[in-house]
C-alpha cells in the first residue's frame, strides 16, 4: 500500500531526552523530557496527546518527565463556561477599552446609553459581566453604529489569519524576543520563527481546507458551517499597526495557548492576561469546552497567573485524569509533584531540593506564556525510557506482552506495513526496530500508539 493513498497522522520514533537545559530556571540540565517530530498531525490525536501530558513546538510533541526535572510542568486547562473574570480581569478589559475608545467617546456612549437605558460606559458595565460583549466592545467592527460620528482616540481591530509566515508577524516576534526575553540577534531568525509557530502542523480530510473561509463560516454568516481547526493567528491591530499576536491551536474540544508576543510598550496594559479573557471568549464563540492554558510550574512566579483563570485543573501524570487545581495546590506545599495515584512512586531524591527563591529570582517573564523550546536544545542526552523511572509509562515488560503488533503500522520507503511483518527481517534489523516501537508504545500510550504510522527513513 503506498503512502500517498492512506491518509494519516505519522511521527518519526522517539526518545528519551535528560539533562537538557531548562527554560525555567536555566538550570544547564535540569529538564528530561520524550520527544518525537510528527510528519504528520491530525488535530483529533494532537488533543488526546494533550490529555496525556504532551505539548508540541512546532512539528517537536514533547512529554515532559515531571519526577525527574527540575522544574515540573503539568498541564492547566479550565471549561470556558466556567470561567468567571476575577476584579483584576475585568479592571484590565476595562483599562484597555477606556484607553481605545478615548474619553470624548466614552462621554458620547454614556450620553447615548443613558436616553437608550442600556450599559452606561465602555469600561464600566453592568454588574452581569458578560465576558464575550465585554471582550469585544471597543473593537472597530463592534462600535455601534449610532455613534459612528465620534472618534475613537485609537482604532483597534482583531483578526483571525492563516499561520503564514510574514514579514509583519516576524518583525513583532523579533521585536518581542529581544525586548522581552532579551535574545541576540543572532538567535531570532526567520527560518526559526517559521518552524516555530507557523506553518501548517495538521491534516486535514482531502476536501477540507480550514482556512478557506467558505468552510468555517455558513452561507448567512449565523452560524460556523464546519468547526474552524488548526493552528491559527490572532492579530491585534492598534491604528494600523500590529502590535501583539496570539498563536493557537484549535482542536475539536478545546482551543490550546501556543505562544503569545506584544510590543512592549503596550505591556503595561496587561496584554498576556488580556489575550488569555480573549481566548477564553474565543473557546466560548467557537462552542469549545476548554481551554488550554499550556503548562504550569508551580515553583515559577511568573506562571502564577496561569491559577487565576479558574476554576482551573491540572491533569495527573500518572493517572491521566484531570482534578481541581485547589486540589493540587494543597499537596504542592509538600512536594513539586503531585501524583493522586494510589501507590506513586513521590519524588525522595535531595538533587531535585531547591530554595525557591533561587526558581522565583531566575524564571523568564511567562506573562504571556512562552514556554522554551529551543530547537537547537531539542536532543541532548539521549537514553531509552525504560532506563528511566518516567511517570505514567508502562514498563517495557508490560508492552511487550500486552502490545500487539498487528495493530502497530510502519512506514519504510513510502509503503506501509504492519509491524508483526517484522519478525520475517534479520534479527539485528528487527532488534533496532522493535526498541522505538515499544518505547512509543509506553510513553503514548497503545490506544493512541495504534491511530499513528511509525515513520522510518
């Protein structure tokens, strides 16, 4: 069967990765994670990997191991209904609406309000804070049209685009990196922007194109004709100019944070929290149930307003189920990882104690979420993970007697087979073989092992 007939969502064989440079406390090699490159994606599995603890860098899914870095990282999600804006949310929604709109309009649309007996200002609303209305209200395309007569003090618009690489959302990144993460020149390059966060990471059916708009939107415009999907962009226009973009990934259930950049000079208006209140409303607006945060490090100060967008949960890495973060909060104080299994293993080892204030004094501003995925520190140390006390993998004599190879499909020279085939090759080629398919098998799990082609070049 050659490849081009099977549509598919295809990775190359993984590996264990240890002593690798942490982005969080910079310790040179804190930080041990599993890593494969996908050649292949669909946004179906990309969500399930999700929910067993894995984030992607650009075409990179990495799981992090929570037990055995310094820094652990668990992933943080909320249902958007749930979600209540916090007096801190809706000061910073307020501010920044107030700081558009200008007071010359804000007097016109409270004088308007006030003969209509409706909201009395842009920044001040009724006590019903309605997060979507609120989220959008100083946006050009919402300012009602009875007051198109008074300026704005600022035009500010919101796009959804395509992850394609442009000029303009290069410039922004550069900008950002330099102003925020403090990165040379030499470091921030076009190619390493593309790989990162633009491009397009999943597969889609053969006559569906999702950024197409045709596809996302129904002939009356009422309602999405079929669910916007992939990874997409959202611009923040301010009088032209673009000033802060939010990068996504839309998947079926939940729409995940990837990466958030502003100028920094609007900074002070809180954008990092600001885009997270938009995205949730986003989630909202596309009838997803979540939204992602990414991933939360307890010891890291600048991860702390990740808790706030609650009620929030973090997922087990152990047993692959989602409890309260409050729940977790509790233990936290005793252990950096936390695992509600009956019998984990804890964490008892002196070389993962450190003084917290060591953590709080180092970590990189996570404002807006950045989460380090240094391409060039992708592959340091490399060792199977059965070597490893690795949470929530199975051990290898449990997937060898469990996993069952005529469900394990491979890719070699463009043509597809099943991995019981194997047994028919020389004994070295089949013991090279064998070695990355159970170690994917342990670490993804074999319900989400079997939906995927193991490609080998």
């Amino acid at each position: 069967m050659l490849l081009e007939d099977t549509p598919i969502a295809a990775v190359r064989p993984g590996h264990y990765i240890g002593e690798r440079r942490c982005g969080y406390c910079h310790r040179s090699s804190g930080s041990c994670v599993f890593g494969f490159t996908s050649v292949s994606m669909t946004v179906d599995l990309y969500q399930r990997l999700m929910d067993r603890g894995f984030r992607r860098s650009g075409t990179f899914i990495y799981k992090p191991d929570l037990l055995n870095s310094c820094c652990p990282q668990y992933t943080i999600r909320l249902k958007a209904s749930d979600f209540r804006p916090s007096k801190e949310h809706r000061q910073a929604i307020n501010r920044f609406n107030r700081f558009i709109v200008g007071a010359q309009y804000e007097e016109a649309l409270r004088r308007h309000n006030s003969s209509s007996h409706s909201a009395s200002s842009v920044g001040k609303h009724n006590p019903e804070f309605d997060l979507i209305s609120t989220i959008h209200r100083a946006e050009y395309d919402h300012l009602p049209q009875e007051l198109a007569h008074v300026p704005t003090a600022h035009k500010f618009v919101v796009r959804m685009v395509p992850p394609d690489c442009t000029d303009e959302k290069f410039e922004l990144y550069r900008h950002y990196q330099k102003t925020c993460h403090h990165e040379p020149d030499s470091k921030i390059t076009k190619h390493g922007f593309r790989q990162f966060l633009c491009g397009r990471p999943f597969e889609f059916e053969r006559d569906y194109d999702p950024y197409v708009m045709e596809n996302v939107v129904s002939a009356d415009g009422s309602q999405p004709a079929r669910k916007r999907l992939g990874l997409w962009h959202q611009m923040y226009y301010l009088d032209n100019q673009l000033i802060a973009m939010a990068v996504l990934d839309i998947l079926p259930d939940t729409i995940s944070g990837v990466y958030f950049m502003c100028r920094e000079e609007y900074s002070k208006y809180s954008l990092g929290k600001l885009s997270a209140c938009r995205e949730i409303a986003l989630s909202l607006e596309e009838q997803r149930t979540y939204y992602h945060i990414g991933l939360y490090i307890y010891s890291c100060q600048k991860m702390k307003y990740k808790a706030s967008f609650g009620p929030s949960e973090l997922l087990d890495p152990e047993l692959y189920r989602y409890f309260s973060f409050d729940k977790f909060a509790a233990e936290f104080k005793k252990s950096e990882y936390v695992s509600f299994a009956q019998n984990h293993r804890g964490r008892d080892s002196a070389k993962y104690l450190r003084i917290a204030s060591d953590t709080l004094k180092s970590s990189r501003n996570d404002e807006e979420r950045y989460e380090d995925d240094d391409e060039d520190d992708h592959m340091q140390v490399i060792q199977t993970v059965f070597d490893t006390d690795m949470p929530g993998v199975a051990g290898q004599e449990e997937i060898e007697s469990s996993i069952d190879m005529s469900k394990v499909r491979l890719i070699m020279q463009k043509y597809v087979f099943t991995a019981e085939n194997l047994s028919n090759m020389h004994p070295t080629v089949f013991a090279k073989l064998l070695e990355p398919i159970l170690q994917m098998a342990a670490v993804m799990g074999l319900d989400l092992f079997y939906e995927v082609f193991l490609y080998f070049q």
